[in-house]
C-alpha cells in the first residue's frame, strides 16, 4: 500500500506513525478472529488503518478516548464538527492568539473534546503536551487563517471516515494503563505497541522511563499473546541501548527515514525505526523488504 493511501485520523499527535504503518501492516499476523490490542493508542493511525474487526484501543490520556467515545455514542459527529471549527475558526480568525489561548484555557477546566480537537489542529506541530498537572500547555501555532473551508471539510471527512469505520467494527476504546490493557488480551489478540520513545521525547500524558520499559517486556512476555512494539533504532548519533538489553529476544524490522529540522540541507536527520516482533515472519528467514524508500534488511534474531 502506497503512504498516500494511509489514512490519517482527526487527532494528529507527535510520533505518529503514518509513515511506517505499510511497514506495520506487512509484518502484522492477524487471522479474522484476531483481536486488534493497542495499549498506547495515539492518534489511532495504526489500528485504524490495520483496520482489524475487533479491537481495544487503549490510552493514558483520557481526552483522546473521550474524544472516540464521543465518535462512537453519537455525541461527536461530522456535521457538528463542521458547525463548531466554523464558529470557532471564524472567532480565531478575528481574535488570533487571545482567542486559542482563551480555548485553551476552557478546556483545562471543562475538558470538551471538540475544544481538544480544536487545539490539536491549531497548535504548535500538532502535538499533545501535559505539564505534570495534566494541564495542556501546547502554545499556539500562530495560524489565525487555520480553519479554512478546505480545511474543515478534511478533518469532518476525517470524522466520517471514523464513523463508519465503526458502523462495521466491534472496535471499544479505554482510557487505562498499559497494564491493564495488556491483561486483557489472550492468545486471540495481536498486541501492538508504541509506548514513547525511550531516551527520546517522552512527554505524552504521563512520563516514560526504564521502569515502564521493562515492565511492557515483562507483561507481554508473561501474557500469550503475538506482539509487535515500534521503537527507535538509532540515529546519526545514538543508539537505543534497550533493544539489545531489553528487546533482544525479538525479531527486528528496521527502516530508516528522513526528517527535516527546518529548510537546511545540513539540518536533515536520519533515523531508523525498528518494528520488534515475537513471532516468526517469512519462515524464520532473512527477510528483506523492498520499495523505494531506504528500507533496510530484516534480521530474525
Ligand atoms: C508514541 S505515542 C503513540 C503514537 C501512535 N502509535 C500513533 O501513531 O499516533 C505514545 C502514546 O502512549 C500514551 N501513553 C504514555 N504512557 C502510557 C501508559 N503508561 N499507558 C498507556 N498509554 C500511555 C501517550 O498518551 C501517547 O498517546
């Protein structure tokens, strides 16, 4: 599948994955009776493009699943989507900053999912940021003119395409813990894994550290289930000590990828994705795949 194809969920998020999900969902192992487990959830873009039957989509931030509850029980919908980010917009448009930062601060207090929406599609890089208050604190993205008509309609038919995705899915959506996530999964699920990048940016909802990184070992590998966690390989510079120490019993799929850090040719970093898996792919050989991007070798540990 081609990365124009993938679709791209109405919650954008730092770290998300729509670049490697073709990659995901090659190496995926799902049969239809597979239940679909993704303990950090995100902006949803893996699962909802896997788009497996059943599923559990889980995260630690409560405004993302409250957002997608909203979705499922009606409250949310495309066409009051469109009605809200016009009327938002239009005061946004006239207001500038004051007016992003006035949303900001009502939905610290009343926390309406449209108001995250809102924010996550007008602040600085669409990321998702708490202080260690659970306060969001991303500043504005300086763009008054955000919520063009063009605009609007992409993130209602973005809201559309969840609709019916859950018209024809048993998908449910939980605010927990890894934990708890993964204690709910059984030899029938596939488990996939995108926690925050250790030793990278960790700043999500709650923090990220070693502890948590070897607990998501212990859990998956105390459960019986097929597991696929993203994490980062290496860069120019570093290495991500953990996949040996921690993940080294797992399969690697690695990809390497290009971002840039503002315009300058010399600000172009390099840094390889790995997909790590528990489970045997191709026959247990050496796998390479092939396309156009720098895509590199697959080794089976
Ligand atoms: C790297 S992002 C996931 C990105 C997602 N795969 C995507 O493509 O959009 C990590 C997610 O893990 C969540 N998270 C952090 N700590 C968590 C925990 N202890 N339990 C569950 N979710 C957690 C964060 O809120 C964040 O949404």
């Amino acid at each position: 599948m081609s990365e124009a194809k993938v679709f791209v969920p109405p919650i954008k998020i730092q770290g998300i994955k729509t670049k490697i999900v073709p990659l995901i969902k090659e190496n995926v192992l799902l049969t239809k009776d597979t239940v679909w487990v993704e303990p950090f959830m995100g902006s949803g873009v893996v699962g909802f493009n896997v788009a497996p039957h059943r599923a559990v989509f889980a995260d630690k931030n409560p405004y993302i699943i409250d957002f997608y509850n909203g979705i499922r029980s009606g409250d949310i919908t495309s066409g009051r989507t469109k009605s809200f980010l016009e009327k938002e917009g239009e005061l946004l448009s006239r207001n500038d900053d004051a007016y992003y930062y006035e949303v900001r601060e009502r939905f610290n207090k009343y926390h309406d999912p449209l108001d995250f929406l809102f924010l996550n599609r007008s602040c600085f890089n669409g990321m998702v940021r708490f202080n260690k208050d659970h306060i969001f604190n991303v500043p504005y993205g300086h763009k008054p003119n955000r919520f063009s008509k063009a605009y609007i309609t992409k993130i209602t038919n973005q809201i559309a395409h969840i609709e019916d995705l859950l018209k024809i899915n048993d998908w449910s959506f939980v605010c927990q813990s890894f934990e708890e996530t993964i204690k709910m999964a059984d030899k029938n699920s596939f488990v996939y894994c995108d926690p925050p990048y250790i030793g990278r940016h960790v700043d999500y909802y709650d923090s990220w550290d070693e502890n948590f990184e070897l607990l998501l070992k212990n859990m998956l590998v105390g459960s019986d289930v097929k597991f696929m966690l993203s994490t980062w390989d290496h860069n120019d510079y570093r290495k991500n000590k953990y996949i040996d120490a921690v993940w080294g019993f797992c399969g690697k799929i690695t990809k390497e990828h290009f971002y840039h850090v503002g315009a300058k040719e010399k600000n172009r970093n390099n840094m390889t994705e790995a997909l790590l898996i528990n489970y045997d792919i191709a026959g247990n050989e050496k796998h390479i795949v092939h396309n156009d991007e720098q895509l590199s070798l697959l080794t089976y540990n």
